[in-house]
C-alpha cells in the first residue's frame, strides 16, 4: 500500500461495536456453512465411487483434484476482494462452493468427475482465503482471538453436514437428490448470511494483488508449521480406524471410535481453544498444543490395545486444533496484502492435507503403520520447536512496512491477551 492511512471504508461506523458483534456472527455460520458442505460431500464419496463404477485407484486420482483446483485458484481470491469488496466476494464465492455440491453426483464418467471436483477445490479455496482473511479484520476489531472459533464453528458444520448425509443414505436416498437438496439450502444459507458481512475495500491509490504470484517468504516459513499440522490432522483422519483394527487388534465397531474421538476432540478444542489464545497468547497455546500432540503420537505408536490408542488420538485432535486458525492469523498479519499471504499459507497447508494419507499409505506399506505414526509424531514436534513463527507483529512493524492497519473501534474494547 502506499498509504499507511486505514481505507475511507473501514470508518468507525462500520466497526461500531454492535456491528463489529454482527460480522463476528456472521463470519462463524460462514464457516459453519463452508464445512457443512465438506461434511456433505465426505458422506457420498462411497455412493460416488460405486454409481460410477471407480476402483480405488481411479477414484484416489480424482479426489486429488480439489485440492489441485483450490492451490490454482486460491491467489485469485486477493485480486476479487481488491476489486468487489469483501462482502461481495465472499457472497459469490461462498455461493458457488455451496452450488458446486451437486456436481460431483451428477457427473456420468471419471473425466466429468475430475472436471466437477477442480471447479469444487476451486471455489473451496478461494472462498476460504475470503472469510480467515475477512475473520482476522473481525478479530482485529473485536480486539481478542477469535480465529480458533471460527474454524471450530466449521469442524462443527461439517458434523452436521455429515450427520444428515449419514441419515440420506440411512434412508436410501439418490446420492443426486441428497446432494442437489443440501447445495440448494446451503446456497440460499450462504446469501442471506452473507449480507452481514462487512465490506472492507482497498485504498483508492492501492495496488491490485497480481493474478498468481510466488507465496511470500513470511507465507512459506508459517505454512511449514501449518504442514506439520496439517499432516497430522489428514493422517489421523484417514489412517486411525485402520490402525486400531492392524495394529491394537480392536473390532470395526471400535476402530471407528478412533476417528470419533479425533474429530470430536478436534472440534471442541478449537471452539474453546480462543479461550486458552487470550490466556497464553498465540505462541505458547501452539507450543502447549504441538507437546499435547507429540504425547498422544507417541500413546498411538506404543499402543497395542485400543484403549490408548483411542486416547493417543483424542490428544492429536486436542494439540492440533489451534495450528491452522493460528497460522492463517499470523499470516493474515505478515505483509502488504494479507489475502496473499493468507492464500500463501493455504496452499502449503492443503499441499500436506494432499500428501499426507499417501505418504502415511506409503510407508506403512514399505515398513509399517507403526512406522507411518512415528513420522507424525516428529512432525508435531516440529510445532513446538516452531511455534514462534505465529508470534503476533506488533502494529508499530505493520506500520513501518507500509500496510494499513485497520482503524480502532468506535468504542473501547478490552484489550487483547496474544500480544498484539
């Protein structure tokens, strides 16, 4: 930016505190509504695979489209903020990840397949990098941490999500009905919240982000902490019903305990978690978080019983939930365009949520799954080792580097905990 003055738009009647109470809201059924259509599409993918016909191969090529489409497209969410404002680019895109839930079922052969699930990764993203960057301009303005929230408010939505896609099949409902029926209630959810957002516009003499660009080295550095996370998070989720029926000897019935407890623990964790971020500030929550994770990959990797193999994986949810709404906080606060930064750190993190269940598949089937938890487990150590990397900027070095710092409340607000 080449004016250290915050935009005209972002005056202290928009971020009154009522209002500044209204976008908080907003942006938490945001998210809410963005995992709600995860947790719908996981719950047919079976239903996918078999209506078309796919072995498992096949089916895993076309899965690793939406996370190509997302690592395309995400730079571009910058650019339509700069251009639209942020309520209308959330309100489009936001739209368009919840419309592109039909697509996959309706799609006749693997190559319709792959096509619908670029378009689904594509508006995934984008919509993503639009609400953390829209979350950390609430969060600035309210004056405490609230990214954790609002990434438990979407581990919760895609709960729901999957509670009522577990129900449509329970029932025998068409995977194209089920499908077509949630993106239609979801696109007319995601309009009518969106109105709430705030619109937050570039200055006048400011720069448009380009259309694609290297991640900045500030991205790159928080989103290897964001990997480890990440990697821990997409291993666990896949890997751990298997390796509580391999490895401790437990019955279908309680291997599938594993993942209840990991995503359970996960989404409390990171609803409570902006709770312990004003009480030990960003570093140390992740630091505490990466050491609580650590431990429960090493209950996993000596486990020979259920039993702590079940809590090892709870303690990895619990440890793990705070790094990624803390690492797109920090990036969000790292240089002059933070949906860049944002869309940066993004594109690391769903590269180790590409990676890690393959790689996981690769090991344990070059050594073992036992081998496979031990890698985790040094990658959540790297969370306490990095930790600082989250550390919050102090406005006096946003200042001096030429971004805009958004204005003060109309109102005193309680001043926050992390350090900024």
């Amino acid at each position: 930016m080449t004016s250290s003055s915050p935009p005209a738009q972002w005056s202290p009647a928009q971020w009154s505190p009522a209002r500044v109470r209204r976008a908080h809201l907003t942006m938490r059924a945001a998210f809410a509504v963005h995992g709600a259509v995860q947790g719908s599409f996981a719950t047919r993918i079976p239903w996918i695979k078999d209506h078309l016909g796919l072995s498992a191969g096949t089916l895993g090529l076309a899965l690793v489209c939406p996370a190509i489409g997302s690592s395309l497209m995400m730079p571009l969410a910058g650019r339509l903020m700069h251009r639209y404002g942020s309520r209308a680019a959330l309100r489009v895109l936001l739209g368009l990840w919840c419309a592109t839930l039909a697509l996959p079922a309706l799609a006749p052969g693997l190559p319709w397949l792959c096509a619908a699930l670029l378009a689904f990764g594509a508006t995934s993203g984008m919509a993503d990098v639009v609400m953390n960057a829209l979350g950390i301009a609430v969060e600035e303005h309210k004056g405490k941490s609230i990214m954790s929230g609002l990434h438990g408010m979407w581990s919760a939505g895609t709960l729901v999500g999957a509670a009522v896609g577990v129900s449509a099949v329970r029932v025998g409902l068409d995977g194209r009905v089920h499908l077509a029926l949630m993106a239609a209630a979801l696109v007319v959810a995601a309009l009518l919240i969106t109105s709430g957002a705030p619109d937050v516009r570039p200055h006048e003499d400011e720069a448009a982000p380009p259309r694609f660009s290297l991640p900045p080295k500030a991205a790159l550095v928080i989103g290897a902490i964001g990997f480890c996370g990440v990697f821990a998070e997409g291993g666990s989720s896949d890997w751990c019903a298997v390796y509580l029926k391999e490895i401790a000897h437990a019955s279908p019935a309680v291997a599938a305990l594993a993942y209840t407890a990991f995503s359970c623990t996960m989404a409390v964790s990171r609803l409570v978690g902006d709770l312990v971020v004003r009480r030990l500030g960003a570093v140390r929550t992740l630091r505490i978080g990466g050491a609580v994770s650590t431990l429960g990959g090493l209950l996993v990797v000596l486990a020979h019983t259920p039993a702590p193999a079940i809590i090892g994986f709870a303690l990895i949810g619990v440890g793990i939930s705070t790094t990624v709404p803390l690492c797109f906080a920090a990036a969000g606060r790292r240089g002059p365009v933070p949906s860049q930064a944002i869309a940066g750190v993004a594109t690391v993190t769903y590269t180790s949520g590409l990676v890690a269940p393959a790689a996981i598949g690769g090991i344990a089937g070059a050594s073992s799954l036992t081998t496979s938890f031990v890698l985790v487990t040094v990658l959540t150590l790297g969370l306490v080792l990095g930790a600082g990397v989250v550390r919050p900027t102090p406005r006096k070095e946003v200042a001096a580097s030429g971004v805009a710092a958004p204005a003060a409340p109309a109102a005193p607000a309680s001043s926050p905990t992390t350090g900024r």
